[in-house]
C-alpha cells in the first residue's frame, strides 16, 4: 500500500479537485484506490460532501468518512459545538490501516496542516503512520509565505512533503503567479510535480478522468503506483 496525505496552505485552495484527480490517475493506472476524508464539516447528514464529489469526478468508490458535522468551522470546533465526540488519533489510523489492500491511499485532510480534526492534526497522523504529505498551494499572492510555512512545519516534524501542486491554475495567470510558479520550489525546497487547471471541478467525469493525468508530473506518480 501507498500511502499519501493531501494538505493544504489553507482553506478552498483545492484539495478535494486534486484529490480527485490524483485518484483518477491511479485508477487510470489500473490500480485499487481508497480515499478517506476523516472529518468533513459543513454537510447535513445524507448530503453529498467532498467524497462523493471525489466518486463523481474519479470514479473511486472506496472512501471512508468518520465524522461529518453541521456547521462549516474546524472539525473540532464543530464536533463541539453540536455535542459529538472528537475523532481520535487511534480511531482515524486503525480505518487507514484497514483500507491496506488498496494499492494507494489518499487521505484528503480539512483546511491546513495544524487544523485539529479531532483530538489531533493532520500532522499528529501523518507523523503516527510515517507518511508523506502532499501540499496543495494557492497560485496568486501570499502562497510563498503560507507555503513555505508549511513545508517548514514538515521538515520540523520529520514528516516528509511529497510535493507541491497547484490546485486551481487560472486560464489567464497574472504576473505573481507565473512568477510563483517559478518561486514556489526555490522557497520551500520542495518540487512542484502538478498544477490542476481552474474550474476543473466542472468537467464530466469523462472530461475529468481523460484528463487528470497529464496535471501531475508522471515521474513523481510513478512512485506511488509501484
């Protein structure tokens, strides 16, 4: 099993559209893949939240959702809020450890690295499974600073990044975000392997999946599929 967690420099950067593209190239690949969203917030019960936009958009249909809670706030804040127990560190490994049998495991995270899903972080975890993380950035201003934020928390921790994509790459790119296209990797030390194109969560399911694989650096996809 390949294991890769998918962050974010913040909130609505793009983390459920690389995700699923992510997924889709897998299974383009021909392999098995589950997807985990631990605490998804901000959905009603029987709502379709981000994994069932990760189904529609990739075709997987092995996800896992622990929590899901009303109010679109932090999940621990929400869990909170409506009286529901936090997630824990031990619950949320035990349902990775048992997606095993898959050949690549996604678990997509809420917000940023230090949101607290529960009892613990996006960090906490991935530290817990030694897995690496992948960043996704915001294009235009203030993604150097909250980048390298980020990848500088990782590096603290021991947690290695996976990379650095783009989640939403505008059809007209003004100056800061060519320029950051070239900046990103120079300040965070980390490879820029993908950008997704904006507005691509749009696209059929036909669209999506033709074309999710040529976002992501085959190099770098390679080794997660092997």
């Amino acid at each position: 099993m390949s294991l890769l967690f998918v962050t974010g420099t913040s909130t609505d950067v793009g983390k459920t559209i690389v995700t699923a593209a992510l997924a889709a190239t897998a299974r383009s690949a021909g392999a098995a893949v589950a997807v985990i969203k631990p605490a998804q917030t901000g959905v009603a019960p029987g709502e379709p939240g981000d994994l069932a936009e990760i189904t529609r958009l990739s075709g997987v249909t092995r996800t896992v959702e622990l929590a899901r809670y009303p109010e679109p706030l932090a999940p621990d804040t929400a869990a909170r809020r409506c009286g529901a127990p936090l997630l824990t560190l031990a619950e949320t490994a035990a349902a990775i450890d048992g997606c095993a049998d898959a050949d690549l495991v996604l678990v997509e995270g809420a917000g940023g690295l230090l949101v607290r899903m529960g009892e613990f972080t996006l960090l906490d975890l991935a530290q817990k499974l030694g897995a690496p993380v992948l960043l996704v950035a915001a294009a235009g201003l203030g993604t150097l600073n909250h980048s390298e934020l980020t990848t500088r928390t990782l590096h603290a921790a021991g947690v290695p990044c996976a990379g650095l994509v783009i989640g939403s790459w505008p059809a007209a790119p003004d100056l800061a975000a060519e320029c950051n296209r070239v900046d990103l990797p120079a300040v965070t030390g980390v490879e820029l392997v993908g950008s997704v194109p904006a507005g691509s969560g749009a696209l059929t399911a036909a669209e999506f999946t033709a074309a999710a694989p040529a976002w992501f650096d085959t190099d770098w996809v390679g080794r997660y599929l092997r």
